[in-house]
C-alpha cells in the first residue's frame, strides 16, 4: 500500500524590495505557487497584466496606480492557502521637467513643473532651503532668487521623496543698480526710462532746477535748457518771468517721459479724443512737467508744443524761411477747471493751429498762431491739467504742473539738495502738495499688482507671491479689505504675503504705500483663493 500524499506546506510570499514609485517592478519569492491565484495589494485585486507566474516559486509583478504614501503587502492567494509579504511603501516618482526662466537677477520668481513635487520635499541648494517657495500642486512649484545666491541648480531636501533629483541651472544675474526714477503708474510695471529722466545739476545753482539730460534738451532758447516737450512759458522767458535774485526765468523742474503704456492712466476724454483721431497707441508720447508760474500778473503763458514737433531745431538759422516746414498742429486741454481755456477759444476745444516761423532768425519756431494764451490762470495758486497735441499722424500728451512760488520752493528745496532721486521729490510731494498738481502727481505713483500666484490652503491659510511694481514701500496688503496676516517685501515688483483662506466670488488684493496709492489686483472668481489652490494669473 502506497504512503499517503503529505499536505501542501504552507504558501509564503517575500518582497525582493519594500518600496518604489508606482510602475516599480517587483519580485514576489516563496510558493508554491500553482494552479489559478489571485494577487492583491492592499486588499485590491491586481488586473492580469500587473503580474505573471514565472515558476512555482516566483511571480513578477507591478506597483499598481495608487497614491504616494500608500503602505501594504501583497497577498497570493491559491487553493492551498494565501501568502501574505512585507509591507510594501508606493514613493512618489519626483521629476523635474522644466523650469522657467532660468537666468534673472535676485527677486526673480521661478517656476518648476514636473511631477509628484509635493512628495518631492523643500527645495534648496547645500542643505539650506529656500526661504521664499510656494507648491501650487503636484506638478508646479514657485520659488524666488534670494540675494547673494551664486548660479547652480537646485535640489530638494533630503526627507523627501525628491532626494537625488535636482533642477537645471539657474544664471544668476547682477541686481538692478538703483535707478534714478520713480514708479509713475498705477496701471503698469513699467518704470520712468532713466535716460529721460531730469538729473541734479550741481554745477548751475543758479537755475535751482534738475537739469534735462543733453539728449533731451531742445536748443531753442538754449540758455534755458527746455525740455523736448509741449509746455508753456512767457512771451520772452528771458525777462518776463525773472524773480529778485533769481538768474533765469521759467524753468521745468521735472521733465518725465513716460512709457507709452501711460495712456491708460491719463483722462478719460483724452484717451477718447486719441481713439476719435484714429492714432495707435505706439504714436502717442506722453509726459509729465512741472513750471513755475508767471512772475508779472500781466504776463501770460503762451503754449509752445514745437520743442516736442520740431525738438531738433536751431536757435538760430541765416535764411529763417528755408526752416519753414509749414506744420500744423490740432491741440486742447483736459482735467481742467471750466474758467482755464485758450484765448479766443473755449473750454473743451480742440482746434488747429499752425506752428510758424520768426522772421528774425532768432528763436526760430513760436507758438501755433490761434493758441496764443491761456485765459483764466491764477498766478498765485498752483494748478494741474494735460494737454493734447496731434502732429499727423501721432500725438504728445503732457500733464502741466503750474506751481506758485510757495510749492516750487518746496521742489527747489528737494531738487538743491542733490543728489536727488525722482523718488525724494515724489515723497516731498505726497505731504506738503495737497492741491491739483500734486494729487494728480500722486496718482502716477501708485503701485500696481499684476498678477497673485496663491497656494492652496494650510491651516486657514495661502501663501499669495503677488508680482507687480511699486511695493518698496509697501505699507499694507489687504484682501477683500482684510488685512494679511503678514507679508514681507522681497523686491520691489514682489510680495510674499500670508492671507486667510476664504472662499466664493472675485477676491482683490490691494497694496498701499505712504505716498497715498492704492491699486487692487483682482483674481477672477474660480482661481487663487475662490479655487482651490489654483494659480490667479493677473494679466
């Protein structure tokens, strides 16, 4: 008689590893594994194609799809029994698959996209971590250039998942030097270009102004130094306008040319009057300049818009009618009082008038002939308002600062001082200046959001990087009029603040600084803080 069969030895399974990302192939060791199984991890069936049988003491198998920080074993079960292994730990599969940009100088915000970055760990460089990151999600990461970082790439901390994976290589560029200019706009991050901004000229004190740079000087009534710009002065600058002890008459203490983008923050009819002539956008100048007022109470201000029509014009010409080029200008005021008109025209119009020729020689271009003198200027209270010239097929738009003697004292005393920044005198302006001339001059130097990036909500709290200009300064950052918890000023287009989470409809950031402007930066209903974590890019 035969012996009897034993039974079958109990079935074991062991892992040849413990973890790895999803995809991860693994080997299943033990047995006997025979007949029809079932795989399972984590309770889960394995779908046929995750796992093989390649003899009875293997099965090769696959890490299913399933989240990162996932534990569990996996089971074989057969008709003599089921086999469970060690726990196995599904890890993220962190990659780096772009990064932009990737040169700028400190403050720049830098975007990492790839996958599985919030397993991936803080990202850093020689085991410090950046201060100033943000993870939108599992595939975006934001990060700001600190001051005083050498190029390289980055890595991420060693405790997480992305330990071994670094970024490209970031340029770091040198900082931008300080820059002679001032923020001069709500509407965009576009800063006074420096080479037409008014420089200190410690060498004419006499003239008490901040001298226009040659490039920008016309060399008509070239004693003067005027501006390249429509503005206004007496008949004769020379006489009419001297003052006990002073050695010149009229003078433009600031003489701004400002980028195009600027058209969005001048007057409304303005911008109208602009569309209605059918002039882009790219054909309009605009600029902003200050005068002292007419010393003579008979004395008017007569507009002189061909230092801007002809800015290259000779003082002087032998044959002052081989000069004339026969131009005719279309011009008008805006934002100004009803009483503030042009001689012999009234308020609101805009009307031709040509620019015409000395006959002398001397001086050699004047004043269109029909837009002679303003009517209504009160010598002894400053005021503010702009003008609009057309010359075919383009356009100058000025804001006029007429100052008494009292506030442009005031400037004098800024602009002596030296070296002077556009920044002092738009800081002496925003106290001392409460009348037209300098609330429309602080209208111009409001900051501006551009864009917020918001993180997703921790604790009943975002991380917001809010991009833009204007924040040196920053006195305060609010949402929907909440103040942030807290925020900090990395650079002057960047904010790192920390607001409460809130939820439904368009939120508004708003930053303030002590010159006394405010812009918000609305994110749109569905983004930032009203979705869930999703990016508001304000463009």
């Amino acid at each position: 008689m035969a012996p009897p069969v034993p039974p079958p030895g109990p079935i074991t399974a062991t892992l040849n590893r413990t973890s790895g990302p999803v995809g991860s192939a693994l080997v299943l060791t033990g047995g006997p594994f025979q007949g029809g199984l079932t795989v399972r991890f984590g309770g889960i069936p394995l779908p046929a194609g995750l796992f093989t049988v390649t003899g009875p003491g293997r099965i090769d198998v696959g890490v299913p799809p399933v989240a990162p920080g996932t534990r569990a074993p996996f089971e074989v079960e057969t008709a003599a029994g089921t086999a469970t292994s060690e726990a196995f730990l599904v890890t993220a599969d962190v990659r780096v698959e772009s990064m932009t940009p990737r040169t700028g100088p400190p403050g720049t915000v830098v975007t990492v996209r790839g996958r599985d970055l919030d397993w991936a760990g803080p990202l850093g460089r020689d085991g410090a971590v950046l201060e100033d990151q943000m993870l939108e999600d599992g595939t975006t990461l934001h990060f700001v250039i600190p001051p005083g970082l050498a190029s390289g790439a980055f890595g991420f901390h060693a405790g997480g998942d992305g330990a071994g994976v670094a970024t490209p290589v970031f340029t770091v560029t040198p900082p931008e030097g300080h820059r002679p200019s001032f923020l001069a706009t709500p509407l965009a991050p576009v800063r006074v270009v420096p080479g037409n901004m008014p420089l200190l000229d410690p060498w004419n004190p006499g003239f008490h102004l901040l001298d226009v740079p040659a490039g920008m000087r016309t060399s008509q009534y070239g004693a003067l130094h005027f501006p390249k710009i429509p503005i206004f002065h007496d008949y004769n600058p020379l006489l009419d306008n001297l003052r006990p002890g002073k050695s010149t008459g009229t003078f433009c203490t600031l003489a701004l040319g400002l980028p195009r983008v600027f058209l969005e923050a001048v007057p409304a009819a303005l911008r109208d009057r602009v569309r209605a002539l059918g002039i882009p956008e790219d054909r309009v100048d605009l600029f902003c300049v200050s005068q002292d007022m007419p010393y003579l109470d008979d004395a008017g201000y007569l507009f002189r818009p061909h230092y801007w029509t002809d800015p290259e014009a000779p003082g002087f010409v032998a044959a002052p009618a081989a000069y004339n080029r026969g131009r005719t200008v279309e011009v008008g005021l805006f934002d100004a009082g009803p009483a503030f008109h042009f001689q012999g025209h009234a308020a609101g119009d805009f009307f031709p008038g040509p620019v015409h020729v000395h006959d002398d020689g001397f001086f050699v271009l004047s004043s269109p002939g029909g837009v002679m003198n303003l009517v209504g200027l009160d010598h002894g209270t400053t005021t503010a308002f702009w003008t609009l010239v057309r010359l075919e097929d383009r356009a100058a738009a000025t804001l006029h600062l007429f100052l008494n003697d009292a506030d442009q004292a005031l400037l004098d005393a800024v602009a002596g001082a030296g070296p002077a920044t556009l920044g002092q005198v738009f800081e002496a302006a925003a106290g001392p200046w409460d009348n037209a001339a300098g609330r429309k001059l602080r209208a111009l130097v409001r900051p501006r959001v551009d864009r917020a990036l918001v993180g997703p909500a921790a604790w009943g709290f975002r991380t917001v990087f809010l991009a833009g200009s204007g924040f040196t300064d920053a006195a305060a950052v609010t949402l929907d009029g909440m103040p942030a918890r807290g925020f900090r000023v990395v650079a002057d287009h960047l904010i790192v603040a920390t607001v409460a989470e809130a939820g439904g409809g368009p939120r508004a950031f708003t930053v303030a600084t002590p010159l006394g402007g405010e812009v918000s930066g609305l994110i749109p209903s569905g983004h930032g803080i009203a979705g869930g974590g999703e990016a508001a890019l304000l463009e």
